[in-house]
C-alpha cells in the first residue's frame, strides 16, 4: 500500500526557511523520481521540484535558487529545503511519484506552508 507522509510545513515571515520531509512506503522508492507538488487555494496542483534516481534536479521557474529538493533512499525520504520564503509560495505541499507513468493515485495530506508578514 503506497503511502506518503509529508511534514514540516509552519507559518513563516517573508525571507524565512523551511525544510520539509516526505517518508514513502509501500513502493520501491530508489528506482521512482520523485517530486513535491503544491496546491494553492482556488489553483491547480503544480510540480515545483523534482529528483531523479539518480539525484539529477529540476526546478518550477518559480522557486529556482531558492528551494533544493534532496533524498535519502536508505531512509525512503525526499526533502526540499525552501529558503528566501515568499507569500506566494503559500500553499499545501505533497510528494509524490513523477515522471512518465505519473504520481500514484494515493496522496498523503500534505503539509501546509504559510508565508505571511
């Protein structure tokens, strides 16, 4: 049963950091690229950073220079370490699978990041 636990969100000032963490079960996690999404209030969910198996990265224009998205296979995590908050970036964040076959259909619960002043 595939499951995601996210954690990590918190309500932060404009310039602040945060570091999130996503521990996976239930799939074989070092052979997926996996990513963290986002969903704002009223907006789609959106990709903002991915990481493939073999630790190559791709950010949103959005959040380039200022988020880096990490992993630990021995421990079935991904992270994402976000810095130079904005309140845009506000939002409820996930991971989960990326790439061609898409995420999996089951999605954790996410973890809310407030930035406000």
């Amino acid at each position: 049963q595939v499951q995601f636990v996210e954690s990590g969100g918190d309500s932060v000032q404009p310039g602040g950091s945060l570091r999130l963490s996503c521990a996976a079960s239930g799939i074989i996690f070092n052979i997926y690229t996996m990513g963290w999404y986002r969903q704002a209030p009223g907006k789609q969910r959106e990709l903002v950073a991915s990481i493939t198996r073999s630790r190559s990265t791709n950010y949103a224009d959005s959040v380039k220079g200022r988020f880096t998205i990490s992993r630990d296979n021995a421990k079935n995590t991904v992270y994402l370490q976000m810095n130079s908050l904005k309140p845009e970036d506000t939002a409820v964040y996930y991971c989960n699978r990326h790439g061609n076959s898409g995420p999996f259909d089951y999605w954790g619960q996410g973890t809310q990041v407030t930035v406000s002043s």
